[in-house]
C-alpha cells in the first residue's frame, strides 16, 4: 500500500484546538490499592488476612520508629 503523509501535524491540530477555546490539563491519577500483591508471581493478587497483618505490624513499628 502506499503511504500518504496526512497533510496536518500534530502542532498544527493542537494549535487549532486551542484557538477554538480548548485547554490542556495535567490528569491525576489514582494511588493503587494497597492490598494488591506486588512481587512477579503475586501481581493483581489480594493479600490475605495474615499478610495484611504482617504489613500493618511493620507501619506500626515504623511510625513508632520515627517517634524516638
């Protein structure tokens, strides 16, 4: 097939985007789950009760770490 370079750049649609009255935004984006397992064979897996466990006791003893 024989390629047809479109006649608009992208600079060109962007610039007439925003002379019709269009802004540009910065996006946000969501923090993930904290319970989702994320080593290689646990990715997109849900901790379990015992693991959740583990993970709190650690913040905890972190918080209280940096209380001293």
């Amino acid at each position: 097939m024989k390629q047809v370079p479109k006649p608009n750049t992208d600079e060109d649609l962007i610039r007439e985007f925003l002379n019709k009255g269009g802004s540009i935004k910065k996006g946000k984006t969501k923090p993930m789950p904290t319970d989702l397992g994320l080593s290689n064979n646990q990715w997109g897996n849900k901790l379990t009760k015992e693991e959740k466990a583990l993970v709190k006791e650690q913040e905890e003893a972190r918080k209280a770490a940096r209380k001293k």
